[in-house]
C-alpha cells in the first residue's frame, strides 16, 4: 500500500506531496525521505474556514480567534504517495506521458472566488489577495462575512497570500450579490459597527481608568484617615499632659493658701485647725495610658521644667517679656530639631544683643539651653551644640515644655 505522506528521516515533520518534500530539503539539507501511513492532518474551522494541517496549527487558531470548532478532512483529502516513479504512457502520438512533477504542480491551483465579491471588496479598499484569501476562508458567503473575516485576520503574517486549493477543488455556493447602492449601505453600515466597537472599547478602557482612579482615591483618604487620627491621639496625650500640670498648679496654690491661713492663726494666737477636718480628701492617683509620645528622659525634663519655672517667676511682672523669651527657646530647639546637620542652628552668640534681650539677660534661659547639651566655648562668647549630643528625644521633650509654658496660664505660678 502506498503511503499518504512523506516523513523527514532527520526531523521526523510529515510533508503531504513530493514537492512539499523538496522545498523542504532546500530550506533545511534533509534529503531522508520515506512514505508513511500517517496522513496530514486537514482540520478546517467551521467559523471561518480555515485550514489547518496539525493540531498545533488548530490549537493556535483557537487560541488567535477564539474559534473551537474544527471538522477533520484528513481522509477526504489525503491522497496515496510513493516514491517509485510510474512508468511513462504513451499517447495516441506516441508521445510520453507526463512527469511526476508536472502532475504534482497541478494539483494546486489558486481559489476560484466570486468576481463581483471580490469587486465590491476592492473598492472599499481591500487588497486583491486579502480579498481572495477573505472570499475563499468565508466560501464566498457574503461581503459581510469577507469583511468581518479581513478585520479578525489582519494581524496574520500571511493574510495578504493567496491560498492554494487542489485543482478539483469546487467553489461553495453563495448568496447572491448586492446591488452597488446596497453595497454603499452595506459598507457605511459595516465602517458604523467598526466604530462604534472602538468606542466601546474605549468606553471599557475609561471605566478602568475610572476605577483605578477611585481605588487609589481610596487608598489615599484612608492613609490620611490614620495619618489624622494618629494626631488627634497624639493632641489628646498632650491636653492631658497640660491638664495634669494644671492640677499640680492648683494643688500647690491650695496648699500654699492652706499653709498661709496657718501662719495667720498662729500670728493671732489662735489653735490650729484639726488637721482631720481641714485636710483635703485625697486625690485618687490616676494611672496614665500609654501614648503615642516619645519617653522622655525624666531627668533632663524635670531640670528643663524647673529653670522655665525660674524664668517666669523670676520676671513675673512682665509677662509679654517672659513670653517672648518662651518662644525664641522655642525657635532655636524647632531649628536644630529641623535641621540637625546644619552647624549655623546649632551655634549661638551670647554677646548677639537681640539674643541678650530676649534669652540671655533672663535667668534661666542660658540653664536651659545648657540642659539641651549647649556648652560655651572660645571664651564663653558662644554656646555651641556638638552634633553628636543632638538628642532628637530631647529636643522633642523640650518642644512639648516650652509650648506648654505658653499657653499653659497656671504654669509657674508657685
């Protein structure tokens, strides 16, 4: 029995005809050749028509088109092949018959498709080949269908190639042809559905640009939603902080009236008070949260504490004065906090007269600047802080003191 194609010895690649054989070893120098019972594969798709000769062939369709429907013609196409040259006719001339491979090049003709189609297709545009090819992958159905085809195939490397069909290979029938006017309807009507698909699409694109919008909105309300609420703990930590202070303040101005009444009784020469009934009830110790604050160091806070309380009581009667020298503290800390690298924030001059009105004059300024690690140096002109003593804890621990000495009424009071 003859074979139904040719396999490649150094390959193994199945060739369906003796030419095919031969154009393959030219293109790769395999000259082992031998028949094989295994037909190449003829799967067509029902969508558009298409052949395919193997099922990677199919399953690349599929994938490039989305259609999954093939019908196998293997059998119906696959025609006997052998290597053995048949022996030459002679005709009623005596003249002998033709050689394989004039039999063999006329087994594959290009397409017969319908002319009037193919015009119509040709004056909206199309290429002749691209419109054979659509005409004949369609069966000549329609220009619709041809059209419809042309757009879902025009990214195929061979969509501009004629195919070839054997040569007694017939046409399918089609519907009949539209009349110049319908075609004029027909193609607006396709160019209408071809944009309106763009738009579409670009709507589709929109709505997702839409939504990634709305999700980053999203995500950047709800990092400011923690970013203010961190901060409303953290001002909640520190009015409670201000609070506690303003309690001892008034707990001390209690004891120092209490104290004061004694004295005048014992002045008058009247018995003291029964300490049962004139002492206070006690104060219930509050246990403090957590916050977000920073530890402070208790030491340096309370010695930074004690010498803003100096300054005030120092210069109680001018107030605008003991103010204004909070808030320059205020500004040189807020600098070298800021910019802890930059020497010029981290260097005071003592004999600078504005520095002198404000902070040097005042007892206490100069002390607490010492507390933040300022020392004098080259005579005691400057007060200069080394950069390895910048305590970011600290300057943040002296921020919160300053700033609660000026807005806090009762601090410094005793």
């Amino acid at each position: 029995m003859a074979g139904l194609s040719l396999q490649c010895g150094d390959c193994g690649v199945l060739l369906k005809s003796i030419e095919e054989a031969q154009e393959h070893s030219e293109l790769t120098s395999h000259s082992n050749f031998a028949e094989s019972t295994e037909a190449v594969l003829n799967l067509v798709c029902s969508t558009c028509r298409k052949p395919c000769r193997s099922k990677t062939e199919s399953d690349l369709h599929t994938k490039r088109t989305g259609h999954t429907d093939f019908v196998d013609k293997t059998l119906e196409t696959a025609n006997p092949i052998s290597l053995e040259l048949p022996k030459p006719s002679v005709d009623s001339d005596g003249v002998a018959g033709a050689s394989i491979s004039n039999m063999e090049t006329e087994e594959m003709v290009a397409p017969e498709v319908d002319k009037n189609l193919l015009g119509e297709l040709e004056a909206m545009g199309f290429p002749i080949n691209r419109g054979t090819r659509a005409l004949h992958y369609t069966g000549n159905a329609s220009l619709e269908a041809a059209v419809n085809w042309i757009v879902e195939h025009e990214n195929d490397t061979d969509i501009d190639e004629i195919p070839m069909v054997p040569v007694n290979s017939k046409p399918e029938s089609r519907k009949p042809s539209l009349t110049p006017e319908e075609m004029k309807i027909k193609a607006q009507e396709l160019r209408e559905r071809a944009r309106k698909k763009k738009e579409e699409e670009e709507k589709r694109m929109e709505r997702e640009k839409e939504k990634e919008r709305i999700r980053a909105g999203k995500e950047l309300l709800e990092a400011k939603r923690i970013e203010e609420d961190n901060e409303r703990k953290r001002i909640i930590a520190l009015r409670k902080a201000e609070k506690e202070e303003e309690k001892r303040a008034r707990e001390k101005i209690r004891q120092k009236v209490e104290e004061d009444k004694a004295e005048r009784r014992r002045k008058l020469g009247l018995p003291p008070e029964d300490p049962t009934v004139s002492r206070p009830a006690a104060v219930p110790v509050v246990e403090e949260k957590k916050t977000f604050l920073p530890i402070k160091p208790v030491t340096k806070v309370e010695k930074m504490r004690e010498w803003l309380r100096a300054l005030k009581q120092n210069h109680k009667d001018d107030d605008a004065k003991v103010k204004r020298a909070f808030q320059t503290l205020l500004t040189y800390v807020g600098n070298v906090a800021k910019n802890p690298d930059e020497e010029k924030f981290r260097k005071i001059r003592l004999t600078n007269q504005s520095f002198q009105d404000r902070v040097g004059s005042m007892k206490g300024g100069v002390e607490f600047l010492e507390v933040l690690g300022f020392e004098k140096i080259e005579g005691g002109e400057f007060m200069f802080l080394s950069r390895d003593k910048v305590d970011m804890v600290v300057l943040n621990s002296a921020g919160s003191e300053l700033n609660s000495a000026i807005i806090n009424p009762f601090f410094g009071v005793l």
